[in-house]
C-alpha cells in the first residue's frame, strides 16, 4: 500500500507533538535541581560529539570549513551550559521581602524550533539547552538541506536527556521533513512558541502561523574602522570573522566603511593580510553570481572560500587569499556587496569623515539588516557612544570580530545562536535569546498602600489655594 507522504509528515508531527505534551507535563514538575542535572548532561554529552556532527554537517551541506563548526558546536553546548548552568527559571525564581514582591518560574509549554542549514548542529545544541533549563518541551524541524547532520545532532540531545532522566517525547524532531509537517509544527494549538532560525521566508512563515515566534532575522553589518583604530587589529578582527566558518554566521561583517584619511593604511594593511582587492572588471564578475536573478542570496555561493568564489566568478586569486573586497560608493537591493553575503566578500566605502560614515552606515542598514548588528573599531568612547545612542541596531560590538562578538563568543553578550532583531527588523524581541525567554513569569504583590494613603496626595492637593496670575 502507498502512503501519502505528506500526510504521513503531517501525522508523524502531530504524534511528536501529542507525546511532548505528555512529557512536558511531567516535566513542569521537575525541581530546578533535577532540571539542572538533566540539562548539565546533555550540555556534556552534546561537546562530546563537536567533531563528529562538523565534519558530517560540512560534508551534506558544503558550507564553511568544519574545524570551526567544532568550535560553534563547543560554544553553542559547553559556553552556552556555563552561561545558564546558574540561573533560577523553575519555581521562586526572585523573592524581595523589602518591596514585598516575588516571581514564579512558568514553563511555556511546548516549543517547535525551526533550525537553519547554515548553524544546523550547534542551534539544535543551543535550543535544546535553553528550552530544557525553562522546562520545556521542544521539537526541531530541521532544513532539508541538512536533514542528516541535524538529525543526528538531535538523537544526541534525546538520549542524553532520558539518560539524566527526562521524560521521552521531551526533546525531539521530525524525521519525515515536509513543508506540510512543519506547518503542522508551527499551527498546532498545543505548542506555544516558535523559537525560527532561518531565512526571511521561513520566518515570515513562523510569524503568519498564528503561534507566538521568537526569530533571529537577516544581517548586513557594516564595520566602521574610525580615525583613531589600531588598523592592523581591526582588519585581522574583520577578516577573523569573515573567514570565520566562511561567513555562514549572519552577524559577520558584510561592509567595511573608512574615513578617507585612513584609507590608504586601511588599503595596505587588507592586502598584507591576505584580502584581495577586486578591480571593477573582478568586481563585476562577482556581483554577477552574488544574487539570483529574482534578487535573493545566491544559496550556491554560502559558507565557499574566497578562492572558490573567485574561481565560479570566472578569474583566479592566490591561494593564500582570505576575503575578496570591492570598492563600492553606491547602496541599493540591486547592488549585491551592499546586502548580506554569507561568503567571504566585502563591500568597502571611503567616507570624509565621521559623520559621512554615519550616514552611509544608516543607509546600509536600512537597505538590509536593520536591528541586527554593527561594529565599531575605535579607541574613542564619545564615538562609541554617539553610536550607541543613534544606530538602529540592538547589538552594537565595539573592536572585536562581529560574528563572534555577537553571539556572545568574544564578548559578554549573551551566549546565543538566535540574535533577536527587535520590532525595527519585524521581530518580537531584541535580545540575544535565552531561557529568560522562554518562560512566564508569575508575579506575587502584597498589599503595602491602604485606599486612605492613596487619598492623601489628591486631598492635599485639592486644598491647595490656587494661584492667581
């Protein structure tokens, strides 16, 4: 007999998402200590497997180099576990006798987790860690592009979590990857969030669902190398993070934006450090291949080294080259190096001065990325704080490399693989997210003002004699 495999996908979600109800029941029950415990193992058990999960998620998807997809796995299981491991999410989680007020921990039920195929491991890590410490239950939907490796990544945070005592069903993932099974994920009355990680389409998706969604959204971050930057850090830190997995992480740099009176050291120094400046007919030739023709990413081109880039644009570059950079004084979504590239290309604009640099950041951002992230190399604090004040992004990262800055890997961000773009970038939070987002919170008030003390203010001023011009 044939089954209809989409509605066998469809049958198969809801039966994930009948047995994590049952589950997270039990599981709302669990102390904090029997919740740490649970989630201390899977953190250990997942930094077990950082290797094995890079090199299988390197091979299916092709995107980015697997040694540092070890050092993501590692993050998003062993940085992320140090970061949570002593946070109070069950129960009376604050109790303030002075104000007469405390908050009560609230799971919120069950979570589906939608998983990109650029992050597809170390997200299912991260996830699994911050909705198990908030006591919930999640199921991932992983992108069928890296169906095997997010799989796998998955069976490892289930046993793990029976293993330390969880309930079955309270992590778990569709195996039979369909759009109709996701959708079944994402609109079913029983699951309370939706934690997307993704493209734009998918989280729109999420968004248009019905069910409350926490996203991460598109980047474009412009890197700003101000007059008074040590310019040899700065270029190594921007071309650490544009290198970095080759460029998957949407928080890594994507422009370069330089005073004119540095721009000849700036120019020096990309080239010393192995970045190879395209000349108008190179440039051309890459910005020919950087999007499709209906005007989106090229997905063909994520996560490839510079050298490869090169070679499918038609022309060669050194082997030792790390970042391909194209002199740009133009910003539109026609103009590829002016948009998101999840490779190792940069756009990179010659400003006058610090408030020329200012204006072509805020028309980078708002052609792409607004919400995300932006970098600032500087050694003045009145810089940094001008920024601060104007910018329209929620994760301002100052002399560090933006994709691990961001995410919480060279700074004291939260650690976290989901980058919330807040209301600007179409999202419902702003923050790095953690398992403070994913419970309620219960709050208990005593009494401490009687209806005669609130009477007082408006009898006495009532009384006062009023004033006469």
């Amino acid at each position: 007999m044939m089954f209809d495999k989409d509605l066998e996908s469809i049958q198969a979600a809801r039966e994930l998402i009948h047995n994590a109800k049952q589950a997270q029941q039990e599981y709302a029950k669990f102390s904090q200590q029997q919740i740490d415990a649970i989630v201390a193992h899977v953190a250990t058990e997942a930094a077990l497997h950082a290797e094995d999960l890079a090199k299988v998620a390197q091979k299916e998807t092709g995107f980015g180099r697997w040694q540092d997809k070890v050092l993501k796995n590692i993050f998003a299981s062993t940085q992320v576990h140090e970061y949570i491991r002593d946070m109070k999410t069950i129960g009376i989680i604050s109790d303030d006798p002075v104000n007469q007020m405390m908050e009560v921990g609230v799971p919120i039920g069950i979570i589906t987790a939608l998983i990109p195929s650029t992050n597809p491991t170390s997200t299912i890590f991260y996830k699994a860690l911050i909705a198990l410490k908030a006591g919930n239950a999640i199921i991932f939907s992983p992108h069928p592009h890296a169906k095997q490796c997010s799989q796998q990544a998955v069976e490892i945070v289930k046993r793990a979590a029976l293993e330390a005592g969880a309930p079955a069903g309270i992590i778990d993932g569709v195996t039979l990857l369909t759009m109709q099974a996701t959708e079944a994920l994402m609109k079913s009355d029983d699951v309370s969030l939706i934690l997307a990680t993704g493209g734009e389409a998918m989280v729109k998706a999420a968004y248009a669902s019905g069910t409350p969604t926490i996203s991460g959204g598109p980047g474009n971050g412009p890197a700003f190398i101000e007059r008074s930057a040590n310019i040899p850090q700065a270029v190594k830190d921007i071309i650490t993070s544009k290198t970095f997995d080759n460029g998957v992480i949407c928080a890594s740099e994507q422009s370069i934006i330089v005073e004119r009176c540095i721009s000849e050291q700036v120019y020096f120094e990309l080239e010393r450090q192995g970045a190879y400046l395209l000349n108008e007919l190179e440039s051309q030739q890459v910005a020919n291949i950087l999007l499709r023709p209906n005007g989106m990413l090229n997905a063909e081109l994520v996560g490839l080294s510079a050298v490869t880039v090169a070679q499918k644009a038609g022309f060669k570059v050194p082997e030792t080259t790390t970042v391909l950079v194209s002199l740009q004084d133009t910003v539109s979504l026609k103009n590829p190096y002016s948009r998101e590239k999840l490779c190792p290309v940069l756009g990179l604009y010659v400003e006058e001065d610090w408030q020329g640099a200012c204006e072509r950041i805020m028309e980078l951002l708002t052609n792409e990325g607004i919400g995300h992230t932006l970098v600032i190399h500087t050694q003045s604090p009145d810089i940094v704080r001008e920024f601060a004040l104007e910018k329209p992004v929620y994760r301002i990262l100052v002399n560090t490399p933006a994709a691990l800055g961001a995410i919480g890997a060279t700074t004291n961000m939260t650690p976290a693989l989901t980058l919330g773009c807040g209301a600007l970038g179409g999202g419902s939070s702003s923050d790095n997210v953690s398992p403070m987002n994913l419970i309620n919170i219960k709050r208990v008030g005593y009494g401490v003002r009687s209806i005669e003390d609130l009477r007082k203010p408006v009898a006495a001023f009532a009384s006062e004699p009023e004033l006469v011009g």
